[in-house]
C-alpha cells in the first residue's frame, strides 16, 4: 500500500474501486469544491502529485474529479499552489453542464475521472 500519497476526489467509484488500499478522502461535493479542498491541503503543505485538469473533459462538463496530493507537509509549494488556482479560474470559465445529463452518463464519467486515476495510481506506485 502506497502511503506517500493520497486521493481528494468526489467520485464515488474511487472508494469502490480502492476499498482501503489507498488514503482516500471522498466528499459528495462538487468539481471546483474539490480543488478548493486541494487547494486548502496545499496551504498545509502538501504537493500536487497529479494535475488537477487532467484529461480531456472540461470542468463543469463532468461532475467527478479525483487529485492525487503527498501525505508529507512540507514548506507551501508555490508550484502547486499556481497551478491549482490556475484549475479553479479555469473551472469558473466553464458553464455548469453536468445537472443536465441523463442517468446513465454519470457513469461513464465516473469511470473516465477513475481511468485517469488509475494510470496516476500506476505511476505513484512505481515510485
């Protein structure tokens, strides 16, 4: 089990999908609410381990996003604090889409936040 990182995410698969293998912290929040959480976690200390606008979807369009942040606190660092700040600008440029989904599409979205995931779990754990 990897302990030098853990995940911020609102998708309800992740914690599925992970059971207690990982450190995950899951809030029924929205998108740009989980970068603030990352943001407020940075202030801390800690440090982006994944980039917050990872993939393809814009934010808004998909409600799920899952960031990989360090265990460790450290001095703030200024790095990851431009580029989650960067994140919430962007977020708040995008219209609001994702209420306007049927059912089904939640899914599919929950699996692309989780796939990204993945592949940054896969990396980390190489370390």
């Amino acid at each position: 089990m990897a302990k030098h990182y853990m995940i911020i995410t609102n998708n309800p698969l992740v914690p599925k999908k992970l059971d207690d293998s990982r450190i995950v912290t899951y809030r029924d929040i929205s998108y740009e609410d989980v970068l603030k959480e990352v943001r407020d976690r940075i202030h801390e200390g800690h440090r982006l381990l994944s980039h917050p606008l990872s993939g393809s979807v814009k934010p808004n369009e998909t409600p799920y996003k899952s960031v990989m942040i360090s265990t460790g606190k450290g001095e703030i660092d200024e790095g990851s604090l431009a580029i989650i700040e960067n994140a919430i600008q962007a977020c708040r440029k995008f219209e609001f889409k994702s209420d306007k989904y049927k059912p089904s599409v939640y899914e599919d979205f929950q699996l692309i936040d989780w796939t990204l995931l993945e592949s940054g779990i896969a990396s980390a754990d190489a370390w």
